[in-house]
C-alpha cells in the first residue's frame, strides 16, 4: 500500500528534489505540491492524505502555527517539517505542535523516507483505530434527535448542547454529533469556545460525494467526548446550505454516528425543515409561559402546512420550569395538547453560568441539572433507541422488525432474531402437527366403529374395521397407526397414532390414543329397547255434509 504524501514547499529547486526522491522511494507516493499555507489547507480538503511535509521557510505564516493548525483540523494526517536547523529547542516546539519528525537539509532518501513512511503508518493506525472504535462504539446510523425552539431565546442551544453531552457521557464511546442547523445565527460554536473555524458551508461544494474524509475534517472533536458540525461563523452563509445539501449532510453525518443531535433553532429555514423532517424524534422546547406555549402551536402548524412533519415523534420539553411561575407543567401539558416529556429542566441561571461564560458545557455541575439532562437523554436518546431509530423515519418496516418490535433493524441483528423465531415457528408447527394427529386418530376410529356395526368379523388377516380405519389415514400416518377393538368393549374401535416431528415422515415417541364406538346391528337390542308399540289410528273428521245429515 502507497503512502500518499502531499508537499508544502515554496522553494522550487527544492520541492522538484523532494518530488524525486519520494519517486525513489518505495511506496510513496506525491499527491500535490503546494507553495503556501491556504493551498495547504485547500488541497487538504480536497485530497486524501496520509502525510504533509512542510518546508520551514513557507510563506509568511510561521510554519509552528501552520503545523498546529493542521493537526487540529486533521489530527490523522502525519506531519514532517524540512528544516535547515534541528536543534533540540526546534526539534521540541515541533513536536509540541504536533509534528511528527524532523529532517534536515540537505535532503536524504533515507531520511526522508523512513521519517515519511513513519509519519504515513501512524496516520494510517490513527484512522483504523478511529473507525474501530466507531464500530465498538455503538450501532452507526442511530437517531437523528432534532431540537426545535417555541420561540426565540427558550433555551433550544442548551438543550441541544446538554443533550449531546449527557449521551455521550452516559455510554462512552458511543459517537455522538451535535449538529449546528441554526445556520443564520447558530452558537453552538460560543457555547462550545471553540477555535475551530470549519463549518457546515465547507461541504456545501462536496454535498453531492460526502466521504468520510470530508466529514473528518469538517467535525470538530470536543475533548467532553462528542463531535460538532458547526453552523458558519458568517450567518449570510447559511443561504448556501439548501434543501439538497442539508439533507445530504445530515444523511452523511447520522450514518457515522450512533445518535445526532440537531439544533434547528427558532427560525425556519430549508435546513432546519429538513432537520425536522429527517428526525426520530423532534424536541419542541418551550418555557412555561402562554407566548411559548402559543410558539408551539405555530410550529407544528406551520411544519404541517409546509408538509414537512406530522406531529408523530414530536414531543415537548419543558425548560425553566419553577414552583414559583403561573403555568405549572401540569397546564403546560394540557395547553400543548402533545405529548411531553417526562423531564422538565429547572430554571436555575446559577447552574448554566460558569459553562456559559467560559464555553464549557461540562462545568454545569448543579446535581439537579446535570440529573434532568441525564434522564431527558435516558427519555430520548437512549442507546436501545439506536435500533428503534435507525433507517430513516419515512422507512418502511419489516414484518419481521414488527415482530421484534423494532423498526430498520440492520441485517446483522435479523441474525441474532433469526435462530429465535425459527424455534418459534417449529413450536407453532408441532403444536399444528399434534392437533391434525388428534382430527385423524378420532376420525379414523369413527371410520373404524361404523365398519365394526356392520361387520364384527377380527379374525387374522381378516379385519375390515382395521383396513377401514387405516385407510381413511394420510400415508404418513398409517405406517405406524395401531387399529384393535377395545378389550373392554368390543363394540369400540381403538385408534393409536404417533406424532410426527417436524414432518410427518419423522414420527417421534409420543402418541396419541382415540375411541369410537357404534351400536352393532347383528346384536340384539337389549329388552327395554325391542318393544315397538304400534300407533292408535286417530279418529279421522267426517266431511261436513255428512255432519250435516247426522244433525238431522
Ligand atoms: N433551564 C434554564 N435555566 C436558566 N437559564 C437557562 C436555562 N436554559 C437556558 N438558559 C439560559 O437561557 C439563555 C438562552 O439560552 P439558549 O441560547 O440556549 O437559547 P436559544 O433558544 O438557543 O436561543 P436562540 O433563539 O437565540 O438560539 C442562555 O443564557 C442560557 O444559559
Ligand atoms: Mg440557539
């Protein structure tokens, strides 16, 4: 396997020897060269790269910054810096900005391969570590949880935050995404404090073949455990981001992911409709408060005339509920007319301070809070929620995912079902087997009785009641049947049969006995019975005219 390598050298004479001694080397091989620091990172968005080599002297950027610049936006590429110095100071602010090693000048194949080829193999076990631990992490393609504001200002940001950071500490591992589609004026990116400029518009171009690459570099990592997808940092970008892109997006993103997260914000927009649309579950956040409360109403009037959702998987979530206000949650659930959740987030600005102000969403620490964000993820983004979510909302289930109870099942858990189910069917089929064995034995010693009232003959070889009872039997059936009259009554047909396992050729141990009987017409009837009396004539009415003729 070849070790793609892009070069960042402004020098000509040395970027053109650079060229011909990766072509030397073995397994290496020179995707671009590239002059100054924008085309670096332009050519790493648009390539697939396992190692950059940056000359020290690269434009008017220091290439320190450059260096940590890339390993931040792309941690899984391996950096070498060409230098004419390597000084123990140099060699230790390289490493401490994230570079791999460090050549000197002039230049060696042996040099420049072995510190290239190191740099490309740890990149190479970055990704495959990476994707292994996606994979163990959880289900891929989980639910897409959308949270929608009532209104403006009612806590939609927090929720969404708070949401995403209590899944991802409730199962570590598990990857988890908070999607920004507040593009116009979204502040995940302020809640979050982060330097990190890439945001959803970087994938407008590319929305067509999103790669994993792409999405790579274009999700940030927070060190709480999940990774974000931010809104752009200029909201008038937010135009570019469509229907087609934003869906594409969001497609990309939930099949790495085991649960998203999405801000839609408050305002609509092409976006936040298809956030909506795409979503599990849809959280309506609202404040106790009759404005609020009314914004739900508009919001779900509106997504339903714009036929972008139904109110099915949209429920409401209560924020900064308090003893103290007019509208208790009780009222609030009856005004909403939806279901709500079973959590509702105290008002308590005290406890969001210090994470607000310092852009950490891990310094909440209030107990009460922490606990509602807990249980609101338990209520809605619950890991066995990844199988009920996964597919997309609009697909339609399986018989045998209903059966299971779950919706979109991937193929690999219909192989864990399958065994349970085919015992099942075998269970109703014996039982089946049983009951038609129970029809047959009774129908057959019927048949049996009706030939023994004609014909008591039960001599050997010479037994019409057997050949009669045998001969109203299935073949697979008459190979094991026992036909005998009754010792006890010999006016009864005796008919035994196995119950076949599975298929009626496997008979199996166990059987089942049916009796008959009928009065037999060669006996004599008993005495009570051989009396017939014979019918008095009753007296017939004479024809009126001879009435008539009497009466005179
Ligand atoms: N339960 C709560 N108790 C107290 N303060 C809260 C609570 N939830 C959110 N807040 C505060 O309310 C303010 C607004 O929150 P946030 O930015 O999340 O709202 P939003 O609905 O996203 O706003 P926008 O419509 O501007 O996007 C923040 O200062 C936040 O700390
Ligand atoms: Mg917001």
């Amino acid at each position: 396997m070849s070790h793609r390598l892009l070069l960042a050298i402004t020098d000509q004479a040395l970027a053109s020897s650079a060229v011909a001694l990766a072509q030397e080397g073995e397994g290496l091989e020179v995707v671009d060269v590239v002059s100054d620091a924008e085309e670096v990172a332009r050519a790493l968005r648009r390539l697939d790269v396992d190692a950059v080599i940056l000359h020290d002297a690269l434009g008017a950027v220091p290439v320190l910054d450059l260096a940590r610049e890339i390993s931040a936006s792309n941690p899984e590429v391996g950096i070498v810096l060409v230098a004419a110095d390597e000084s123990p100071d140099l060699l230790r602010a390289a490493m401490q900005a994230g570079i791999r090693d460090v050549v000197g000048l002039p230049l060696s194949l042996e040099r420049l391969e072995a510190s290239v080829r190191q740099a490309a193999q740890w990149s190479r076990a970055l990704r495959d570590r990476v994707a292994g631990e996606e994979s163990a992490g959880g289900a891929l393609g989980g639910p897409i949880v959308a949270v929608a504001g009532a209104k403006g200002g009612v806590g939609t940001t927090t929720v969404a935050t708070q949401l995403a950071l209590a899944a991802a500490r409730a199962t570590p591992g598990r990857p988890v995404c908070l999607v920004d589609f507040d593009l116009a004026k979204g502040d995940v990116r302020a809640f979050l404090e982060t330097p990190f400029r890439r945001s959803v518009v970087d994938l407008v171009e590319v929305a067509g073949e999103l790669s994993v690459r792409h999405l790579q570099e274009t999700l940030y990592t927070h060190e709480l455990g999940f990774r974000v997808l931010l809104a752009p940092d200029h909201g008038e970008r937010a135009e570019d981001v469509d229907s087609v892109v934003a869906r594409n997006v969001l497609t990309a993103v939930k099949a790495r992911h085991a649960l998203t997260v999405v801000d839609l914000g408050a305002t609509p927009s092409e976006a936040s409709a298809i956030g909506a649309e795409m979503a599990t579950t849809v959280l309506v956040v609202t404040t106790p408060d009759v404005v609020a409360l009314r914004g739900v109403q508009r919001l779900r009037d509106l997504w339903r005339r714009l036929q972008v959702r139904e109110d099915d998987g949209v429920v409401v979530l209560l924020n900064r509920t308090s003893r103290k206000l007019e509208v208790q949650p009780d009222l609030a659930r009856k005004v909403v007319g939806i279901p709500t959740t079973q959590v509702t987030i105290p008002d308590d600005f005290g406890a969001f301070e210090a994470a607000v102000n310092t852009g950490s969403p891990g310094r909440v620490e209030d107990g009460k809070i922490r606990g509602a964000f807990a249980a609101l993820a338990a209520e809605v983004a619950a890991p066995e929620a990844d199988e009920d979510g996964r597919g997309d909302r609009n697909e339609p289930r399986s018989l045998l995912s209903r059966l299971a109870g779950e919706r979109g099942q991937s193929s690999v858990e219909f192989i864990g079902l399958a065994p349970i189910l085919i015992v099942l069917i075998l269970a109703v089929w014996q039982v089946g087997l049983a009951g038609y064995t129970y029809i047959l034995a009774g129908n057959a010693a019927r048949e049996g009785a009706r030939e023994l009232s004609t014909d008591n003959t039960d001599e050997k070889g010479d037994r019409p009641y057997r050949e009669r009872a045998k001969e109203s039997l299935p073949g697979a059936w008459r190979r094991n049947a026992k036909v005998v009259i009754d010792p006890k009554d010999e006016a009864r047909v005796v008919v035994d049969l196995k119950i076949p396992i599975v298929l009626p050729t496997f008979s199996g141990p166990l059987r089942i006995t049916s009796r008959a009987s009928s009065v037999s017409e060669l006996e004599e009837l008993p005495p009570s019975q051989s009396y017939t009396p014979t019918p008095t004539p009753t007296p017939r009415p004479k024809p009126k005219a001879e009435r008539v003729r009497a009466d005179r």
